[in-house]
C-alpha cells in the first residue's frame, strides 16, 4: 500500500505542473456540468455565450459518424427519438432484467435478451453501453473545461447518487476512463453538495443533514451524518420516477384540457408537442418567480397562474414527503434530529417546494447556492482536497491500482477499484463454464487495462473438487480483503459444497510509483482501444454461450419444432458462428439479436426448458 494520499497533492502519482487542475462532475439523468476552483471560489463552467453551465444529458446520432451532445442533441428528442438517447444515467451498471420495468419509459431500442448481462442500446446497426454513451457526455464537459481553461485537463473527481453500488460506481469510473479522464473519487451527490455549503469542511464540526434533491426525472433524499471530516449516508429513499418533468406534464394536461385539445394529437402531431413541451417548462420556470404565465402555441393561448400550478403539482411535492418520513425511520431520526437541509436541484425552485420541505423539517432550508450547480461545485471543492490544497483535511490510505481476478477471454474483472479507502471488502458470485467442471484457476492482477495481459500479476491459485455439475450451475464466490497494510488475502468458495482456497499476496510489492504512475497513464491512453477490445470479447462470450444454449434447445426440443424452425434456428446459430470468427462486435450483437429474437418464442412453447438458463452469470 502506498500512502499515495500525500503523492496526490501533485496531482496523481507523477509531478505535475501548478496549475493541474481537477475538475468536479455532476454527471446528472437530466443535466450534467463540469466545475472547478477559480482563486479559492468554486465556479461552474459556462458555453460559449457565458449563460448556460448545464449540458441536457442528450446524446444524437445523426449518422453513426456524426454524435452531438447536449442543447443541440435535445431538439431532436421529439423528431428523432430512436437515435437520440437521454436519462443513460438510469441504465448505469444495469443488466436488462434490472430496468425492463423502465424501458417503457424511454424512446430508444434497450435490447432485450432476458439475460443477466449489462444493457446495450441500440442505435441503427451499432450497440452501444451506458458507459460509452455516458463517456460521450464526459467527452463534452471535457471539452468545455478545456476550453475555457485553454490547457489540457484528464483529472477529475465525479459525483454518483448514494444509493449507486458497485457495479454502477465502477461504471462511471470507466465511463471517465473513456472520456479520458483519470477518476480520482466517486463522490456521493449528497456529500458533494454538502461540501458546497461548506458543512463537512472543518474537522471538529458534527452535524445531522438532509439533502433533498429534486431533478429533472428523479427525486433522492439523503440523511447525512458528518463527524471529524467523514460523510457517512445513514439512509436514502426516493423516487426513480419523479421530478420536474412531471410538472411540465402536469401543465400540458392543463392547457390540453382548457383548450378542449383531444391529448391523441400528442402521438400525432411530433412537432406541436415539442412545443407544448417547451413552452410548459417555460411556464413551470416563470412562475418560479411571477405569478402568471401567457404564451400563444399554434392557435392556442396557453395560460397558468401560479396558484393553479401549485394545485397541480400538490400532490407530487407530497409524495417526495413519504419518502422522507421514510428515509428518517430508516435513519431512526425524528425531524428534530436533522440540523440543516439543503437544497439540491432544478425543481427545487419551485417556491411551493421549498416552503413544503421547510414546513415538514420545522425550519429554512438552505438555498443560497444555484440547485443545478451545487453538486458540481461540491465535486470541484472535493477535488481541491485531493489536490492538497486544503490541508486541513484528513488524508486517508487508498489503493493506488484496482485489484481483480481474470474473467473468460482474459478480462480483467476489477473487485477492489483503485483509490478505494482501505481496509476494504469486496466480493463477487462467478461459476463455471463447462459442464462438470472440477478445477477453476483463479488469478488475482493489478492494473487499470481491461486485459489482465496489460496488467500486473499477483498471484493465482486453483479451487480443485468442485462437485460434478452443469456449466453454470457452480456458485462461485470470490472475496477480496485488503487490510490496511496493503495484504490482500484472496479467497474462493464452492457455496454449494462448502469447498473453499485461499492466497495472500502483497499487492503493493515490488512496484514503483514511476511503475504506478506509467500503468495509470497507459490504461488512460488504452482506453478506448481497451474498450473495443473488451467490448469485443465480451459479445464473443455471450455468442458462445447462446450458440450452445441453441444447440441443447435443438437436441432436447426435436420433438415439439417443425422441421422449418429447426433448419431457421440452425441457420441463425450458424450465421452467429460465423459472426464470432470475425473482429465487429456489432455484427456479433446483430446476430445475437436475431437469433434470440426468433428463439424466444420457441423458448416460451418449450416451457419447461429455459433458454436464458444456461446464458447466466460471468464465466471464468
Ligand atoms: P438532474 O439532477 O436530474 O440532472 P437537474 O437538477 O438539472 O436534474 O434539474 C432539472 C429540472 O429542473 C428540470 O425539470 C427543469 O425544468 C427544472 N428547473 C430548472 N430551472 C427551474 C426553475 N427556475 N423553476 C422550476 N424548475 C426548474
Ligand atoms: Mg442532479
């Protein structure tokens, strides 16, 4: 284990210029913005007219060559909503059972393959992750920072909802990666907006707070416990589906039904309800401070006083109540408890908002600060800490590489992820990928490349007598501990016979900073291709399990397919064969995706024989 928290006052593990600066991300579902510090004050960086700070979370394909982000992206929202995606933050680190629910609920093709592998989105004939589109919105706010600062920036600190796990923290690491940013921390929102207000900054300062945060489609409430310089969440609750967008539907409603307009024009006239949609948001902001709103959209007036809006959205503004009565019974904290609440988020101008959240916590809420910067401002006070520019704050040991062990086809699977707080604890569920598999080797690396051949090797073992079963069916669970000398200790076990191996390794033996400093700046620079490549063998894996899922379907369901399904169902299998003996995961997708699309049905009649069954889980 480095102390590498002092080497971080230069920047990372290398020395770097003054005037290094790291940036501060709000990476938002509706809004996202970049932020830094400007002489000791925390500032959020505008466009090129000066006015707007917030980028729309909207990324556009105009071709697969072409991409926009942002205001321009969002015009296309209405008129082009296949190719134009918005609110990927929801689909972070997420496998498609996890957000079937909320697929509903967006305009673009997630594809649907009942597995427990991560989402994909489709676009025309290209497949895209989350994170890659996420790293689209980096890219933006990237190129924004460096234009106003006129120098190169690749170090940034990025804020996640408290409630994010793992899976979805790690995402956002590598969507970072990318873009081309080296991730110092992921920084809860709560935490960053905290910091904002400058509560948590001093070491002697105790303090209970709720952080209510009411986006554009999300609503999060915090309670916060800050002591001797440490957050830690107490409770969160929410509501992944409410916001300010529910205001602005609210309005269209209203105007609808006072127009006497049959709401079916919405689905038919694209353009007009864009415009509806324009100009109730512009209606929700003026009457944040005026108390009526008149506009002229086609031949309809469209009006809303300030007491029929608030009528409306009554009910909304309750119910992020319940949430918070319920977030203080998790906490077990009664009201009086909460010293400070605070502000976070574009809806929370809505005067009735505020006055609401006042009345429930019994007193001011904190809203000085600007609702849409103010996690990113925290996030750019926070990457001041780590730059060592506050040197009041407690340093505390993190592990400089990630640690992880290799996955089919060479991949690094990250456990521990690097500038993780020691000690720690980590683990995953992998199985196997034969039938009757006895041995499994487990090698344990260090590295940020997303192959383990770029990496670091720690150690490997073999967990040998595992019971005799199908491929998949071993539950194989692989712990890290990291103690807070830097020694972690490996350790794998058979859940369903008990059968368990261990090693220990030193992960910080034997390697330099200079040899630290070179792997970081490497997987930076490797990102991408790293990308392509993981992206690559990834779909190879998930091809060769359905081409085997497809051939036992074939063998055990002779009896109830028609000879035309059977030669179609062969003919697929073999096209995506093909596919996987080539280089274009887009083509193995493609494939993957027909065959399923054609077997799924087939699936459904043989009930009794699951095709998704055999496809689960990570395979090493
Ligand atoms: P997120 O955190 O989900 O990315 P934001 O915090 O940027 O979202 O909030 C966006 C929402 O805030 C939008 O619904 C927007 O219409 C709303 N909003 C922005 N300014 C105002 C205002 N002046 N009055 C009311 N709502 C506003
Ligand atoms: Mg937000």
């Amino acid at each position: 284990m480095a102390k590498i928290s002092i080497n971080l006052s230069t920047g990372n593990l290398e020395k770097a210029p003054e005037s290094d600066v790291i940036v501060g991300i709000d990476l938002g579902t509706t809004n996202s913005l970049v932020a830094y510090m400007r002489e000791g004050e925390a500032v959020a960086v505008a466009d090129d007219s000066g006015k707007n700070t917030l980028v729309p979370s909207v990324v556009h394909f105009a071709d697969s060559e072409q991409i926009i982000v942002g205001t321009e992206a969002k015009k296309y929202l209405l008129t082009d909503p296949q190719n134009t995606i918005y609110s990927v933050k929801r689909l972070m680190g997420k496998s498609y059972k996890d957000v079937a629910a909320a697929e509903q609920y967006l305009g673009y093709e997630v594809i649907d393959e009942d597995t427990d592998s991560l989402v994909k989105i489709r676009v025309r004939d290209r497949f895209y992750s989350p994170v890659e589109l996420s790293a689209k919105i980096l890219a933006e706010l990237k190129k924004r920072i460096e234009a106003t600062l006129g120098q190169s920036v690749s170090k940034a600190v990025i804020t996640v909802p408290a409630y994010f796990n793992d899976a979805q923290r790690q995402a956002t690491r590598d969507a970072g990666k990318i873009a081309g940013l080296d991730v110092l921390r992921i920084v809860n929102e709560p935490t960053a907006a905290s910091l904002a207000y400058g509560i948590g900054l001093s070491q002697d300062e105790s303090k209970t707070i709720a952080v209510y945060d009411l986006g554009g489609g999300t609503f999060d409430i915090s309670i916060l416990q800050i002591q001797g310089g440490i957050f830690e969440v107490l409770s969160t609750n929410g509501d992944t589906f409410l916001g300010g967008d529910d205001f602005d539907r609210a309005i269209i409603d209203f105007w609808l039904k006072e127009n006497n307009i049959d709401p079916q024009i919405l689905t038919e006239n694209k353009a007009l309800s864009q415009e509806l949609r324009i100009a109730a948001e512009q209606a929700k902001k003026t009457l944040s401070t005026d108390n009526q709103y008149t506009e002229r959209v086609g031949e309809w007036t469209c009006e809303i006083t300030k007491a029929q809006f608030e009528s409306l959205i009554s009910s909304l503004i309750n119910k992020t109540l319940d949430s918070c009565k319920q977030a203080l019974n998790d906490a077990k904290l009664a009201v009086e408890n909460i010293d400070t609440v605070i502000m976070v988020g574009g809806s929370t101008r809505v005067p009735l908002v505020k006055q609401t959240v006042s009345e429930f916590f019994k007193e001011t809420v904190n809203d000085m600060l600007n609702p849409d910067e103010v996690v990113a401002l925290g996030a750019a006070i926070q990457a001041d800490i780590l730059a060592g520019n506050n040197k009041d704050l407690l340093l505390i040991d993190i592990t400089p590489l990630s640690l992880g062990i290799e996955t089919m086809g060479g991949l690094m699977d990250t456990i521990i992820p690097r500038n993780t707080k020691v000690p720690a604890k980590a683990g995953r569920q992998y199985t196997t990928s034969i039938d009757g598999q006895k041995n499994l080797q487990v090698a344990v690396y260090q590295g940020e490349r997303d192959l383990v051949s770029d990496n670091r090797k720690l150690g490997e073992f073999i967990l040998r007598g595992i019971p005799p079963m199908p491929a998949g069916i071993p539950k194989i669970d692989i712990q890290f501990i990291l103690d807070a000398d830097g020694i972690l200790t490996v350790r794998a076990r058979e859940l369903r016979s008990e059968l368990e191996q261990s090693i220990q390794v030193k992960s910080a033996y034997g390697i330099s900073e200079e040899e630290m400093a070179r792997m970081l700046l490497d997987s930076i620079q490797n990102a991408e291709s790293d990308m392509k490549i993981r992206a690559l063998l990834e779909a190879r894996n998930e091809a060769n399990n359905i081409i085997l899922s497809a051939d036992k379907f074939l063998t055990q369901n002779t009896a109830i397919l028609s000879e035309e399904e059977i030669s179609e169902t062969k003919k697929l299998t073999d096209m995506l064969r093909q596919s996987v003996e080539g280089q274009d995961k887009d083509a193995i997708n493609v494939a993957m995706d027909n065959l399923n699309k054609y077997t799924t049905p087939l699936a459904h009649r043989a009930m009794d024989v699951n095709i998704g069954e055999a496809i689960k889980g990570k395979k090493l």
